[in-house]
C-alpha cells in the first residue's frame, strides 16, 4: 500500500502534491509503524534501531564523530547531488554517516541499511536520538524541520545548509516557501550552531545576517576519479547517441536537471543560429523543463542518465554548457556540473551572471544568446589544447568534495 501510494503522489503535478503534502506525510508516517513494516525489515535484512545501536552505535567512539544527514533527496538517485557527496566525503574522513531518506523515490529501506563503508541509509528519524551527533538540515528541505525548530532540549549540533536562494521556481508552492523562511529565520537567528554556505553569495548573506563567527563556506565539488576512471566502465554508448555524435564535429553538451532557472529562450535561439553545431541536453525533466527545449535536427535531450554512466556520455561532448537564466538563482549558485566538466577537462561556457562559475578565469560567459554564441565558439578553439585542459584539471583537483568536506569540519569543531 504504502509503495503504491507513493507511486501514486509523485507522478502528481506540483500544485496538487503541495496541497497533500501535509496529509500525505501523516499517511506515510503510519503505514511505516505498520507490522508490515517489521516484515519487510525482517525480509531485507535491514537492522532495527536497537540492532543499530547495538551493533554499529556501541561502537561509535572508532569514528571522528557522527554526522546525520536530514532528510533531502533520496540516497539511490539517478543525478547524485551535494548531500550524496558529502556523505561519502565524511566517511572516508573517518565519521559515521547516517543518511536519513523518506523513501520518496528510489530509495525502499525499512530500517538502517549500510549503502557504502561508514554510511547508513535509514528511514528512522534519529534526530535527538543520538547525543552529541552533527545534524545536517538543508535551506530547501522542509522535512523535519518543523520539528527541529520545536525542540526546546536539542542534545545535538544542528548545522544549517545555506544551498540556494528560496526561489518559487526551486522551493516550490507559497505554503512551503513560507515554512523554508520560517526555518531559514531560525537558523539566522541563533536556532542553528553553524551555518555552512555553498556559494559566496550566500555566504555573503548569511554573514551579514548571522556574524562571521557563525558562517562557514564549503562550496560545491567534485569527485575526480568518477570522471576520470571513464575506461574502468565498460558501458556502451546507445545508438542513437553514437549516431547523433558522430554527425557533427562539434558537440556542446549540458547535464543536470531540466528546471525553470534554465535559460530556454536562449537555448532556443542558440541552437537555431548554430546548425552545424550539435546540442545534446541530459538531465531528468524538473517541473515540466523540458518541453521548452525547441526540437531541432541538431538537438538531442535524452533524459536522466545514470549517476554511473554518466561519465561515458559526458566524454563526447567537445566543450560544456551552463546556461542558467539571469536572476537571483543564477548569482547565487556554486553548480556542481561546473567543477564536474573541468574533471573532464572540457572548455565551459556560462551566463555572465552565474558569479560563481567566471570567478575562474578559464570561464567563457555571455549576457545574451549572441554572446553564448560568441563563447561557445571561442570555448570551441580550445578543446584540443594541451595546456588548457591540464589548467581545467588542476581547478578540479582544487576543488574536489574533500576539500569541500574538510573546510565543512571546521564547523563540527567549533560547535564541539
């Protein structure tokens, strides 16, 4: 039942799952305390929680700490984000990681389940269970947050997320903006031990907010090897893809999601000005995202790609696009994509208002679909430059999720 529900709720459009989210989560909340439930833990393997404290949490002074992700996005995704990425940056830091999931997709864990060594996947709230844990709860996440703003006797280290701006088109109906406001107050205000900014705008703003003191920056990253060890994955290319490859010589290739703080206008018009060029777009459709992508000969959306496989696709593009539309998103976003394509080592073209990527002088920008025109172009003379590529690598290994993960356990330190 649950299951089917669940299926159910998610292929609903957005304004009818903002309006049930409420009386959803209240359902889902009981049929997980069902005996169903206890058979399926029993049918999985998965540990109970006095399994888990038991056997793993008896155990826990092995680790530099315990560090529990909130829940945000599901662990088992096809475009591994922030929160996957720090987890596995933790644990091969020495911590335990305990990755909180409401099963909202992908994920089907009835209990804690070990996904990676040092990381636990669980559908169990353990927030305030474990004492002296960090806590880790996202600006664009509203689950749990309500609760943890209630709790008068915290026996943990909260850590805001400071991700993105609160944005309709990123935080979704009126009636969860107002809950992410009311979470991003509290954490401003003192309610959090330590803010961790992902870009410097954000960072920025919370500084002047929440005092230097209380603000950490731990942009995006990157893990280097996932995009480099192409040849140790032995899949094969569809088609289709092949076919659509090998009919231009150019290639510029985007990944990530299909969203409204996409700049389709000029996509459209780029694609349309440059026939000789190919575009290939992949990413899962966000909001409906990609029926704005005008379909042309030389356009290719093939739609979400595997985490894992997506290295093998993203090698054939000849330079990488990021065209965010102008505006507040575009400011203020660290975009993982865009330290993902220097691990490629392929030339990256950029709105001129997306601060964070043409602080990098590498950076190819444009204001105007002309000018991306212009950019792509130039960014073409590049890709088979020597010296180039190896200055695109360098910022990668600069930039990778370790790094990110060690200036982000500055604020474990000082809250401890």
């Amino acid at each position: 039942m649950y299951n089917v529900a669940k299926k159910i709720y998610w292929k609903m459009p957005q304004s009818i799952q903002g309006k049930l989210r409420l009386p959803a989560r209240k359902i889902a909340n009981y049929l997980r305390k069902t005996d169903l439930t206890k058979y399926n833990l029993r049918k999985n393997s998965d540990l109970s929680w006095p399994q888990f404290q038991k056997n793993i949490l008896t155990h826990s002074n092995n680790y530099k700490g315990i560090f529990i992700q909130s829940p945000v996005i599901d662990w088992d995704v096809e475009l591994y984000q922030r929160p996957q990425h720090l987890a596995n940056a933790f644990a091969k830091l020495g911590y335990l990681v305990i990755y909180c999931t409401l099963n909202w997709s992908k994920d089907n864990v009835s209990g804690f389940r070990q996904v990676s060594p040092n990381i636990w996947l669980t559908n169990y709230n353990v927030i305030g269970k474990i004492p002296d844990s960090i806590v880790s709860i996202y600006s664009t996440s509203y689950a749990y947050a309500d609760d943890i703003i209630n709790d008068t006797e915290k026996n943990y280290h909260l850590i805001y997320e400071y991700i993105d701006h609160i944005d309709p088109k990123i935080s979704g109906d009126p009636a969860n903006i107002a809950r992410l406001v009311n979470l991003k107050d509290y954490a401003f205000g003192g309610g959090a031990d330590k803010i961790v900014a992902s870009s410097i705008a954000l960072y920025d703003e919370a500084v002047a907010n929440a005092g230097a003191g209380n603000v950490i920056l731990s942009q995006n990253g990157v893990d280097t090897a996932h995009y480099r060890n192409i040849a140790e994955n032995d899949f094969s290319l569809p088609e289709e893809y092949r076919n659509f490859r090998n009919k231009y010589q150019n290639i510029v290739g985007y990944f990530g999601a299909l969203a409204p703080w996409i700049w389709y206008d000029a996509i459209n018009e780029i694609t349309q000005n440059n026939p000789e060029i190919g575009f290939i777009f992949i990413g899962p459709d966000y909001y409906g995202g990609a029926k704005n992508i005008t379909k042309r000969e030389n356009v290719l959306c093939t739609g979400a790609i595997n985490y894992k496989e997506l290295p093998i696709y993203a090698k054939e593009f000849d330079i990488c696009f990021i065209p965010f539309e102008p505006g507040e998103i575009a400011r203020t976003t660290s975009p993982l994509k865009l330290f993902e394509y220097f691990a490629l080592e392929k030339p990256v073209v950029v709105t001129s208002e997306m601060k964070e990527c043409i602080i990098y002088n590498e950076v190819f920008k444009g204001k105007n679909s002309e000018e991306l025109s212009h950019a792509i172009h130039n960014a073409l003379k590049h890709k088979n430059d020597q010296s180039f590529k190896a200055k695109l690598a360098l910022l990668a290994d600069k930039n990778n999720w370790t790094n990110r993960a060690i200036a982000f356990e500055g604020a474990f330190k000082d809250v401890k």
